[in-house]
C-alpha cells in the first residue's frame, strides 16, 4: 500500500503552548508542515476567521488550528489524526 504525505498548514501564534504541542507531534510523526503566524501573516489570520465561522460557529476563534490535506483540527486534536493515519498506513 503506497500512501503519500499530506498537506499540513498549522495556524499559530508566539507563546501558544497547544501551538508548541501540536509542532512536535507533527514532528514525532516524521511529518514537515507549514506554521502560520496569525499576528505576522493577514491571509492566515483571516483564514483562522473562516474557519471558526465553517466548523465552529459561535466559538471565538483561537490557535492552533491544523489543515491537513484540506481537513481542519481544532487544538490538540491533529495528534489523534495523525496517529490514526500512522495506523492506516502501516
């Protein structure tokens, strides 16, 4: 079974813990990804706008946000993903 390696694109920000968190699972995963830094970078700001308003309505929008392969992960919630896909693939 061929399997390919996704598209990550993490929204984040300085001093984010979660941001940090969600770096070295990515990391540990042997996986590269795209950081976003939603102070420096208008597109990703307003991208963490979007969405918040298409999956989490209501909800104040916050980092990190993880986009894998067009999917969005909320938080810590990429690990879980990406250990699945590890499963998948193996």
């Amino acid at each position: 079974m061929r399997t390919t390696t996704p598209e990550i694109i993490v929204l984040t920000q300085p001093n984010c813990g979660a941001c940090k968190f969600v770096e070295k699972s990515i990391d540990a995963a042997g996986l590269d990804a795209s950081y976003r830094d939603v102070r420096e970078d208008a597109d990703a700001a307003e991208m963490l706008v979007e969405l918040f308003a298409a999956h989490k309505p209501g909800e104040h929008p916050r980092t990190p946000v993880a986009v894998v392969d067009g999917t969005p992960y909320f938080g810590t919630a990429v690990r879980d993903a990406l250990r699945s896909r590890g499963r998948a693939a193996a």
